[in-house]
C-alpha cells in the first residue's frame, strides 16, 4: 500500500488579502468621521486629518520594515532591534508619566530590561521553543506585545509613587521622626502604585472572551489558525505581560524609591522641588 | 539660614527657643534629630556624634513634635501606635498605656476609637504630643505646642510631662512665656545669630 489515510482533517484557510481598492473603501468611513466632526463642530478636523495620516503612513512604513525584518536570519540583529523597541518603550513612559527625575532613563531600562526582557526570555525559551529561537515571526510581534503592555502600567506606577510621595510627605517625614526606615515610610505609596499598575491588566484579563476578543487572538484566527491553538497563545502572552508587569513595575518602584531619599532617609526636596523649610 | 554657633546642652535641661519668624526656629530643632543636616559642623550625643549609620535608632530616642500635627488616617488608636508599627520598633501597645497617655496629654480617652480626622486643632496637637511621648524618648522636641492650645492646658500638659518623664530633656520653641518658665536655658535667634542665656546664672 503507498498510502493509507485515515480521517485526516484539513481545514487551514489562507487569509484572504484585502485588495487595494476595497481597502480604500475603509477611507469613506474615515471621510464618514471627518465630515460628522466638522459637521458638529467638534474641533477635531485638523487632529482627525493627522492622525488618519500618521497611521496610514507609519503602517505602510512599518508593513514593509517588518516584511524586512522577517528575513533577518542573525540573532544579534534581531536582538538590537529588540534592545531598540526597549528604547522607544522608555522613552514613551518618560512621556506618558510627564515626570522627570535625575537617572530616570537608566532606572527605565535597566527595569524594562530586568522585568519584560527576563521575563521574554524566560517565554520564548521555554514557552515558546522554537528554533531558531531568535525567529523574528515570534521574536518580534511577541516582544513588542509583552513590552507594550508593561508601558502602561509603568508610566502608571512611576507617576503615581512620585504623586503620592509628593502629597504625603509630610506624613513620611513623621513616620521617619519617628524611627522608620525610609522604605517604611513610603510603604503605603508603593502599594498603592503596585497596585494601580497591575489592576487595569486584571480587569482587562477577567473580560477576555466574554466582554470582547483580544487583538492576537483574532488575528491567529483571522489568519487561520484554530481558536483552540489561538487560546494557547492568548493565555501565555497574558501570563508573560502580567509576569513582566511585575517584574518591572517592582523594579521601577524600588530604585525610583532610591531616589527619593537620600542617606538619611529625608526626602530629597530638589526631585520634588520643594522649597526649603525654615 | 543659621550662621555657625556652639552650643552644649546639659542633660535633664529644658530648652526654649524663641525669635522672630523665618529666624531659624524650626531648622533649629529639625537639626536635633537630624530632620535636617546641617551644611557644616558636626552635633554631638552624648559625647558620641550622632552616627549616619543606624540613623533610626538615634531618631527613635529623639521625639519630635511637629509644628503642623500630621495624623495619619485612621483611628486615634491607630495614630498612637503608629511608632510600634515598624518592623524595627514593633511591640503592643495594651489600652492601660493608651489610656494614660490620653490622660496626661489631657485628651479624653473616649476619644480612642474615633477617627482622627474629626478632631479639632488642640485635640490634634495633645495626640501628637502623646504619640512622642508613647516611645518613651530621652529628648522630646516640640515646635509650639501651644499654638493650638489655650495656655492652661498646654501648661498642665507640661507640668504632667515633666512629673512622669522626670528624666526627660525638652526642647521647645514657643513664644508662650508660661512655658518657657519651665525651662533652664534660653535660646534667642535673631537674624541668623543665636544668643543663649542660662536661667541659673
């Protein structure tokens, strides 16, 4: 017998490509929005203009870098443009959190870096475990998701400890008065913006499948793969953005701590540009 | 600012401050527990300078009463042990020492359970002082105590302090001349300068 086959099942789908012309037509819904903006005066015409423009052009930009990108075959080039998006990420927190503070860029990486890129590390080896592990199929999609989503509740975390510090430090400096170490004092803040970091993921979390579809999941899907398969990707990447979340956020918090205080556990008044006591 | 000044301070010797405002009071006392490092010099206690290493077990010795009382939220209860919450310093606190604190600090120990942010100003301050005085401190500094208070408590609430923590050394700005007549050695600052003058001479 050459071959016997047995209830094989074959059901993969290619994606159907979406043709110029018909993608054009999405351009209506977006003239659609444009002229109910200006037809209701909402003052957004100009924003609305560029920002269609800005993701128009950053995607077809970004459609052929990748299609680029998926042809490197080196690891330490697929590790750079990974070290890259790491950049971008800090530099976006800097900017989302609007504070600044002396070093704040270093504690950003070496965070980003110690929290979300352990933490990729540890899904792509033994989660993931393709070969070559450097794949930029997976390498790169999956980086970015893992860092993106630790962004949020970084820039959250670091402004919300600076805020809190800033309003109860008063309230520090008694406990500090009073014998507490500096991590003591500031223990009720540093809780507080843990906690608001990790929250919006968990809620995002309990919603998924029900309340609505995550983006991966329904690209996997529209792309062909089985939802069963689609779920496994789903629960993991959850488990790697929570995971570095944590990681991140504990050490962003920790070593911004570092800079509130100085030797004596005083709250330095220059980062918080307070004025001095008399 | 303080221009550079020597001063020595007997132990068991009550210490008034008194000067204008914006004169340097406040950094005056802040610098006895080391709230605020001076730019040059070097404060010694008991003949040993005050070591930057275990900074929390001097502090701890050193009870400072700020010029602001800041309660944290919660009970009067709760603010009182507050001191005995840290990993170093904790230990219960029974209701029996709560409620003698309440009394020398002439504070209602009905007050115990209510929230402190429904205190009023004097009672905010009495909770302050018997906080610092719940750690039992060799050095109890005060940033006028009194200015919430009206002078017969805040003279009873001395005279109790002085009875019960006999070996207490007090540190104290205020401008309430009642008070300041419990002390033995003034302090006047004035434009920066210090001027000292000891009761007893």
């Amino acid at each position: 017998m050459l071959y016997y086959i047995r209830s094989i099942k074959f059901d993969m789908k290619a994606v159907i490509d979406i043709p110029l012309w018909r993608l054009s037509l999405c351009y209506g819904l977006f003239f659609f929005v444009f002229v109910m903006a200006w037809w209701k005066k909402l003052d957004l015409s100009r924003d609305l203009f560029f920002s269609i423009g800005r993701m128009t052009i950053q995607l077809t930009l970004m459609g052929f870098i990748l299609t680029e990108i998926f042809q490197i075959d080196s690891w330490w080039l697929i590790t750079f443009i990974y070290l890259a998006m790491l950049f971008f990420a800090v530099q976006a927190i800097v900017k989302r959190s609007g504070i600044s503070f002396p070093h704040i860029y270093r504690l950003l990486f070496i965070s980003l870096l110690g929290g979300a890129g352990s933490v990729f590390v540890f899904f792509i080896f033994m989660i993931i475990n393709n070969t070559p592990w450097y794949d930029p199929r997976y390498f790169i999609p999956l980086g970015g998701m893992i860092l993106g989503n630790s962004m949020n509740g970084s820039a959250l975390a670091l402004e919300r400890f600076f805020d809190d510090v800033h309003v109860r430090r008063l309230e520090i400096e008694t406990m500090i008065s009073f014998g507490a170490t500096g991590r003591e004092a500031a223990q009720s803040s540093f809780r507080k913006a843990f906690r608001s970091a990790l929250l919006p993921m968990m809620m995002s979390m309990s919603g998924m499948g029900l309340v609505f579809l995550p983006g991966m999941m329904t690209g996997q899907i529209l792309g062909g793969s089985s939802p069963l398969v689609a779920i496994k990707y789903q629960i993991a990447i959850m488990g790697a953005i929570l995971g570095s979340l944590a990681v991140t956020v504990y050490m962003i918090l920790s070593l911004e701590y570092h800079q509130f205080f100085d030797k004596y556990y005083l709250i330095r008044e220059d980062i918080f540009k307070l004025e001095n006591k008399q | 600012m303080l221009h550079s000044f020597n001063l020595s301070i007997p132990e068991k010797t009550n210490v008034s401050i008194t000067g204008p405002s914006g004169a340097g009071k406040t950094t005056l006392i802040r610098l006895f527990n080391r709230m605020t490092i001076p730019t040059t010099g070097e404060i010694q206690y008991k003949n040993h300078p005050i070591p930057d290493r275990d900074l929390c077990s001097y502090r701890r010795k050193i009870a400072m009463v700020f010029q602001e009382p800041v309660l944290l939220s919660g009970t009067v209860r709760d603010n009182l042990i507050m001191p005995f919450k840290m990993k170093k310093w904790q230990r219960n606190i029974s209701d029996n020492q709560l409620m003698k604190i309440c009394r020398l600090c002439e504070l209602s120990d009905s007050l115990l359970n209510q929230d402190s942010r429904t205190l009023s100003g004097g009672e905010k301050q009495r909770l302050a002082i018997g906080r610092s005085l719940l750690i039992n401190p060799e050095v109890l500094l005060m940033d006028e105590p009194a200015s919430a208070l009206d002078i017969d408590t805040a003279q009873s609430i001395m005279k109790n302090i002085i009875q019960y923590f006999p070996d207490l050394t007090i540190i104290l700005v205020s401008h309430a001349t009642e008070l300041i007549d419990y002390c033995h050695m003034h302090i006047r600052i004035k434009s920066g300068n210090l001027s000292i003058i000891n009761k007893e001479t």
